[in-house]
C-alpha cells in the first residue's frame, strides 16, 4: 500500500497543528483533491495505518478525518474493499456570462453615469439618530415576524407623505413596501395575467426582459417631446411609464397624454405602473404631480428611496387600486425579499420628524446648480451640442454631432481619459434608431468632486469636435 500511494503522486499538503487542528487539515487535504479530481471517484485508498505512518500522524486522527468524509459523502467505505472516493455529482456547466442586472459596478476615475445619486449626501446623522430613537423605543414585538406588506408605520408615514409631495391618493392599506424597484416590478407582473406589458423606448432595458422573464410579452411604445406616444397603444395588460421625468430621454408626459394614457386604461380594463424614480427633483417649477392622482383605481404608483437617500436601502413602494390587493395577498405568500424592519421603522422616523423633506430639499439645491453648470459649460464650450431633458432629475441628454455608429469610439476614448458615462443607444429597441448621444449623471460625483469631473468631461468632448 506504501508503495501503491506513492505512484499515485499524490502530495497532501498538511498544515501541522496540534490536536482537533491536524485532523481538521487533512480533512480539508482530502475534501479538496477529491473536488479537484486528483482523486477520481473509486480510487481506493491506503488503509489507516499506512497513511497515518505516511503522513507522520496518529492512526487515530486519521480514522476520525476518513470517518468524517465518509459522513459528507466524499467517501465510502465497503466491508473487504476498504475504503475508496465516492462518485461525486457533475460539475455544473459554465454560465456564459453574468446575468444582466439594474445596478452598475462601480468605475474607477470619473463616474458620470447615470442612475445615482451623490451618495456622499447621505443623511448619515440624520439616519444614525432615527436609528437610535427606533432601538430605543420600539417594543421587542416590533422585531417578530411583521405584515408581509410592511410595517404599519412606515404605510402611515408613506400615505401622508406621498399625499403631501406627491399628490398621490392612498391609505396604508393599499401601500406595499418592497425591496426596490426590481422587487416591485416582479410583484407587479405576478398579479397581471400573463399578456403583453408595453415599456416606453427607449427605457431601461433590463425591465422589459424582467417582464419577459416573467412570462409576459413586452411591447415599445415609442416616446417623443410629449412623452409617451399613447395613441399606440392597443391590447397591452399593462404600460409602464416614468411620466414626471421620463427615462432616460427626460421629457415630462403632457397633460393631453396623461389624459389619453388614463382614458386607454380605462377603456381597455388595463393598468398603468408609474414609476416615479426622481419625481421629487424638478428644478423650475413646482413638481408634477403623480400620474396616479389622476386615476388611483387604474394606476399602480412605484417610489423609492434609490434617488432621494441611496440604492442602497432597497426600500421602495407599491400603491395598489383596491382591485389589485387580494391577488397580491395571495401572489406573495411565499415572497420572502421583505425589507428590515428596522430599516422600514428608521425611514418611517426620517418622514415623522421632517429630516426626509429637509434631505430632499438639500439635494434639490445641490443638483440644481450642478444642471445649471452643466448647462453653462455646453452653452459656451460645445455650441454644437445639445442638452435635453434638464428640467428634472438627476442626470441629462447630451446630444452631439455625428452619427449613431460613432457612438462606441466615443465611449471608449472617454473611458481611455478615465471618464464613464453611458451611450444613449442602448436604451433603445433597436439601438441603429438612436442619435449620437450621451447621457449624463451629473449627481453621481460627490460635490468635492464634480467641478473637476465636468471639465474633464467637456474638453474631452471639445478635442473631439477640433479634431
């Protein structure tokens, strides 16, 4: 047996250590050459006395460590055949890729993609003091298994506030609180009938494949200055819009289109999903109100935190007509992507106490002169360039010169200078349809930062256009 362990040339790399810590090294030794494949399934292996005087350790320590494997199934042992590698399960096939996801990994030099807000504005003190005074006075109940559409006082706080900034019509009742965007979408999707869902285009393309995922078919309705072209629209279950700042072209829904996109649900026994991403940043004037004012037994308004505080928190909302709440009930029995409680009772406290308008307000002046000096240094130094869907939000649409196809070599010859921001093209259908365009996220800097990142970005655009 010595000799038959040596032509197998199998070298166990054992890290010395006294006790339980020298059986614990060999099992890992002998666990990993068996995931390895050094030792394939119905090798035999020497007896315990030989491989304890092999490897120089008591036969006691090895009978356990060959015991242990034996018990997770790496091994098997058969009275006369001793003890040999059991087979294992096929090693699962090589994904192709990554799957595709909302959320963009982070970049190093220049970030100016859209989709963030300055996370360096988050209401650390503000959010760590709601944090005490919820672990100082919620009562040990609050920390048990809660209402799987969230706790009631985050549903109070949501309706009033909502009410308040939004001109949304709800109750507790109808409010479900979610884990993002993405997790509101599904459960949307869960309680349609499984039929054609129509997104606007261009729109974030991972929400339509979500939707298809899903089981649904999904149709682009094409967008225009005015916002969703309503008018195509034809036997879809469902439409979902951004209407107050839409993305990521930026326009605002028209009150003439709001009327025919309510009067099509109406007419059609369809729903109509508002995502409200950044309603709460507009700039000249005062806020549009939500589409779901207008019509809240048509209407499934969505908010989140994503833009306001940070991505992060994953604490979004669904407002639900009445007819949608007992399907939802019983779609979502086994959703298990609740929210912290703690999380959802700090954000109630934040809305209470007056510090969520105060951040929001804030961040409004904050972004605001970041959009003007934005729209300054375009004016004066890319005078053939064009800066659309600035009234709102959190980002813009720089329109340049030149052709579709050239859109790529300009994305990389930013990236080269260390500058990230996105092409328009890929939010469209067809991307062949889109112009020569970036978009840019003029929140994403932190406020240190962006004066800098915004000179970069424009003489790097100049340079182009001069040579």
């Amino acid at each position: 047996m010595e000799d038959q362990w040596s032509r197998w040339g199998l070298d166990l790399h054992l890290r010395p250590a006294a006790g339980h810590g020298l059986r614990a090294g060999l099992e890992h030794a002998l666990r990993e050459a068996v995931r390895s494949g050094r030792l394939p399934a119905g090798t035999r292996l020497p007896s315990s006395r030989t491989l304890a005087r092999d490897l120089g350790i008591a036969r006691g320590t090895v009978t356990q460590a060959l015991d242990q494997l034996v018990a997770e199934g790496y091994l098997e042992s058969k009275p006369r055949s001793g003890i040999r590698v059991a087979p294992q399960p096929a090693a699962p096939p090589e994904e192709a890729g990554p799957p595709p996801h909302a959320t963009l990994p982070p970049v190093r030099g220049i970030d100016l993609r859209s989709g963030f807000p300055d996370l360096s504005a988050f209401p650390r003190r503000e959010w760590l003091a709601a944090t005490r005074h919820v672990m100082q006075t919620a009562p040990n109940a609050a920390l048990g298994y809660r209402d799987r559409a969230g706790v009631i006082e985050l549903r109070q706080a949501l309706a009033a506030y909502l009410g308040r900034a939004r001109g949304v019509i709800t109750t507790p009742a109808h409010i479900v609180v979610c884990a993002g965007y993405a997790h509101a979408l599904r459960l949307v999707c869960h309680i349609l009938d499984r039929g054609t869902l129509a997104f606007e285009n261009p729109a974030e393309p991972d929400y339509p494949a979500l939707a298809e995922h899903l089981g649904h078919r999904a149709s682009r309705i094409p967008v225009d200055h005015d916002g969703l072209i309503a008018g195509h629209l034809t036997d879809e279950g469902a439409a979902v819009v951004t209407p107050a700042h839409q993305y990521p072209l930026g326009v605002t829904l028209s009150p003439a289109r709001r009327v025919e996109l309510i009067s099509w649900a109406r007419r059609s026994g369809a729903y109509v999903v508002e995502d409200d991403y950044d309603g709460e940043f507009r700039y000249d004037r005062q806020p549009v109100g939500a589409l779901q004012g207008m019509a809240p037994d048509r209407v499934v308004y969505v908010g989140t935190t994503s833009k306001t505080i940070a991505p992060g928190l994953r604490l979004a909302w669904l407002v639900l007509p009445t007819g949608l709440l007992a399907p939802l009930a019983e779609k979502t029995r086994w959703d298990e992507s609740s929210v912290s409680v703690i999380d959802q009772l700090v954000l109630a406290r934040l809305i209470q106490t007056g510090d969520l308008d105060r951040h929001v307000r804030r961040c409004r002046i904050r972004y605001r002169r970041r959009r003007d000096l934005l729209g300054e240094a375009v004016a004066r130094q890319l005078p053939h360039a064009r800066l659309s869907g600035i009234a709102a939000g959190l980002h813009a649409v720089l329109r340049l010169p030149g052709e579709a196809g050239q859109e790529a070599p300009l994305l990389a010859r930013l990236a080269d200078r260390g500058i990230h921001v996105e092409g328009l093209s890929p939010f469209y259908h067809r991307p062949e349809q889109s112009p020569l365009a970036i978009v840019v996220g003029y929140a994403t800097p932190a406020e240190h930062a962006y004066r800098s990142a915004l000179t970069a970005l424009v003489e790097a655009l100049r340079e182009r256009v001069q040579s």
